[in-house]
C-alpha cells in the first residue's frame, strides 16, 4: 500500500457514520509476526485501523496507527 492510500484508510475510519467490517477477518491474522503480502480492500483496512486506534473513550492512538501504517507496506490494494 502507498502512504496516499494508507490516509485514504485512515479518513475512512475516522468518519462518524463509517460502518466496520468484520473485525476477525482472516487475512490479517498473524501479518505483525510474518512478512508475506496480503491483498487488501480500502474498507478492509479502515475496518483495521478502526479495532486498533479507536479507543472506547473515542480517542484515536496515533502511534498504533503508526505501527499499522508500517505493516499497511506489505498490503496490496484491491478494489
């Protein structure tokens, strides 16, 4: 994923209306230990930054997106 890509992601996330997909969605499992490439929706994506940064006071943690940004590099964008 490009970094333009990557902030498509994380608007989308933080929209008020933005309805997540499945937050046990397989194809992330185990991407933090591993360094295979992943294929990946935008919505996909958003629904990951959405289970790790929104917290549920509503603050967003800026440095998990980070770490999730770092990981986005081995996603390839589809759709």
């Amino acid at each position: 994923m490009k970094r333009a890509e990557f902030v498509k992601a994380v608007k989308l996330a933080r929209q008020p209306d933005f309805k997540c997909g499945d937050f046990f969605n397989p194809v992330f499992s185990g991407c933090a230990l591993d360094t295979k490439r992943r294929t990946v929706t935008l919505h996909e994506v958003a629904t990951l930054l959405v289970e790790h940064c929104h917290t549920f006071g509503g603050q967003w943690l800026s440095e998990e997106q980070d770490k999730i940004e770092q990981l986005s590099k081995r996603f390839d964008l589809v759709g």
